[in-house]
C-alpha cells in the first residue's frame, strides 16, 4: 500500500466529501463504530439530504414522493454517529492536509457561510460525477438533468406546471430524452407511467398529446447490457408510445427542441439530457493522478497517490488487474468499494497490516426497470449463475431489493424494514404521483 502517514497514536480524524451511496454508507458505518483509534467522521456535502441515484428519475417524473424517499443528513448524523457539515469542496491543501471548502451563498446572492479550511488525517472522497454534455451547444441553456436530488426535483416542478399548462389550455406536452443509457431509458417508462395516472386524475385532457422521444447516438439503447435487452426494451418502450431514436447524435439543443446530426429538429418543450457522466473537473488540480474525465486514479486499496486520501465511486477509476477498462460508475461498484474502505480503514488506523488482497470487484449483474410495466435483468458471472437474464416481476423485485438493500444499511434491517412496510401502505393510501 505504500508508506502511511500515521497520526503519531493520535486518533484520526476522517473526513468524508459527498454524501451519496459510498460517502453515506462509508460515514454511517465508520460512525456508528466506537473505535479508539477514531476521533471523529465528517460528512461534506453540498445538498442537504441523499436519494440514492437510481431513483432520482421516478422524483423527475413524480411517481416517488421525494420527502418519503430523502434520507437528512442531519437526522443520519445523529443516528449514526458522524458529523455533518453542509459545503461544497473546491480545493486541498495536502501539505497543511487540510479541505478548502466554497463560501455558501444564499438564493439572492448574500453569502451566508464564508469559505473554510476543514483538517483532516483519513480523506476519503466520494464526491460522485454529473452529466456529461461532451461540448454540446445549449445543452446547458436549454436541457434539464437529473443527476441530484435538486435537479430532479426541478424538472418535476417544470413537469407540472407543463400538464398544468396541457390541461388548462388544451397544449401538447412533448418531452425529448438524450441518452439511451439505464437513466434515460427508465426516465422514459416513469413518463409514461406518469401521463397514465394523471389522465386518471383528469390532469391531462384526453386532447391533450403527452409525446416522449427518447434519442440514442449508438447502434442500441441500454449498450451494458445484452442485446436480447436490449431489443426487448426498445420494443416495450414503443409499445408504450415512445418514439426511439437510434444512431441519431444531438448537434444541438435549443429552445425549440434537438438539433439532430443531419439538420432534423425534433421538437420538443421539455429537454433532458441523460447521456454521459463526468467528474467534477476540479478534482484534475489537486494534484493528484487523475484521467481525462477528471477521475481519481486509485490503487488496488482505493488510494490516490496520495496515501492518506481515498477515492470511491464515480469519481474513481480503478481498472481490475487483467482487465483494459475501468470499473464503470455505477452504484454496484460504490457499494462494493465502500464495504472495502468500512473493513479495512479501522484496521489500518489501529496499526495493522496493509490488507493483503486488493479490492475484489464481483459483477452482481445489472438491471433495468420500466416503471410498473415491465423490467429486465442481466445476471453476473459468478457461482450458479453465468450471464443468464430475467424479466418481469422477478426483476422487477430484484430491482426493488436492491433498494432496501442501501435502506437497510444505512438505518439497519429494523427500520428499514419498516420504512419499507411505511412506503407499500402509501403506495396504497395516496396518490400514485405527486400532484400537489
């Protein structure tokens, strides 16, 4: 593992940046420990509460309630035992190892928290990744994303005001998806979930058109995953009204629609853009190694080439032994690199020896789901199974527990437990998407 930079038997303080998958699963574990050679474990992020990310496209459409399905940091801090503070990091200072964290602004522009210094002697940075336009002209003037809980939340509200519009005046609504990935490819099937459940709530006149296209630059949508999903998803998706768009690339993103590589303008009032992710760029003027993409380059135990920062998730690359590229930023491998850092950092801390494996990355397998009406699955290669796939509502529960699975880590199979038994009677008790 390289030369550690000990704490002189001082307990450590870790200091964890972001606040999705692995950063919160990492800070609930770690804090709930009482572990001597533990001073403290912060929490850095930006938003004041997690979704997990898979989910953020069922708030965009609106058929989660996003106050059900928000875990507060505050309230996991103190349940967990960590501690919480609200900022956004913008800089390290390794030599003083302190985090420059960004002054907070309120929304008319007065700053409200001046920028600060935070000390730290574990670093452990799960900042995660946005969208990626790739340079494409107005696409960040005119096309909304979904990769945080706050842009989810702010497409849903243009979504409603939109069928507000629709239903009042009597208006098309036309939403354009780019992006043919698992994100834009599920965001598609919860609008139609959500077109059908407003028409039974009389919120979208039955004049009224509620018109998806969703657009794919490569041969096939969902290209992870095999081609029998494939075709299989594209077809359902059109049985359900989507209109697909294969091997069309996006030139362009204006008010009125997407600008298609030929010329075509595929008009449009709503735009998303769901293809691609990057890291943040700041993260390539650390000074630390890092890719084209701004990605962190760690080692096989999840170190920079700094020894005492660690980077986990979509922010990190790391490339399997044997293998020409690196894990993809799924929250499969979050998860599993966040489990890695949980049982081993305490044992580095207490002055063990470096762990003598690397981090193991089993492939569990991925999986897709289109709202209510259907899903898909591809299944790793590891033990009984090789590759296999599955459908319908097995998927649709493997999908599901993969969920509570993150629920159950963060508040123990308890509460989860009853958080998930709280979810299945509002399911039945209130309205099936927001309408307030």
């Amino acid at each position: 593992m390289g030369e550690e930079r000990t704490t002189a038997n001082r307990p450590a303080r870790i200091v964890v940046v972001g606040g999705g998958v692995a950063g919160l699963e990492i800070a609930s574990a770690l804090g709930k420990r009482r572990d001597a050679q533990i001073a403290s474990v912060t929490l850095i992020d930006s938003d004041s509460a997690h979704v997990w990310k898979p989910m953020l496209h069922t708030i965009a459409a609106g058929t989660r309630d996003l106050a059900q399905q928000q875990t507060t940091y505050l309230a996991q801090a103190a349940d967990a035992g960590f501690a919480y503070q609200p900022g956004e990091m913008c800089g390290l200072d390794r030599s003083a190892k302190e985090l420059l964290l960004a002054p907070i602004h309120a929304p008319d522009g007065r700053e409200v928290v001046p920028g600060r210094r935070l000390p730290y002697d574990k670093l452990v940075l799960a900042i995660g990744s946005g969208a990626n336009d790739f340079g494409t002209p107005g696409v960040l003037e005119h096309c909304f994303m979904i990769d945080s809980r706050r842009k989810a939340d702010a497409f849903n509200h243009e979504i409603r005001l939109r069928m507000v519009r629709s239903m009042t005046q009597g208006e098309g609504l036309q939403v354009a998806i780019v992006g043919g990935g698992a994100t834009g490819v599920e965001l598609a099937a919860e609008l139609v979930q959500l077109a059908e459940s407003a028409r039974a709530y009389g919120a979208i006149g039955e004049a009224a058109r509620f018109g998806i296209v969703l657009v794919e630059a490569g041969p096939r949508l969902l290209p992870s995953f095999t081609e029998d999903i494939s075709a299989a998803t594209q077809r359902r998706l059109e049985a359900l009204g989507v209109t697909v768009r294969v091997n069309e690339r996006v030139r362009e993103a204006t008010e009125e629609g997407l600008v298609l590589g030929e010329g075509e303008l595929v008009k449009a009032g709503l735009r998303v853009w769901a293809a691609g992710v990057k890291a943040p760029e700041f993260l390539s003027r650390l000074g630390l190694q890092t890719t084209r993409g701004h990605q962190l380059i760690v080692n096989g135990h999840l170190q920079t080439d700094d020894p005492d920062i660690y980077a986990v998730g979509d922010c990190a690359s790391f490339t399997l032994p044997g293998q020409e590229q690196p894990l993809p930023p799924t929250a499969q491998v979050a998860h599993q690199q966040a489990r890695y850092l949980i049982a081993h950092l305490p044992r580095l801390l207490r002055g063990a020896e470096a762990p003598s494996h690397s981090f193991a990355y089993r492939d569990m397998g991925a999986l897709v789901s289109l709202a209510n009406y259907d899903a898909y699955g591809s299944l790793g290669k590891f033990g009984l199974f090789n590759g296999g796939t599955i459908r319908g509502r097995l998927a649709m529960l493997s999908h599901l527990w993969l969920y509570r699975s993150h629920q159950a880590r963060l508040y123990g199979f308890w509460r989860g437990g009853f958080l998930w038994l709280v979810d299945m009677m509002n399911s039945r008790l209130r309205p099936s998407i927001r309408l307030d």
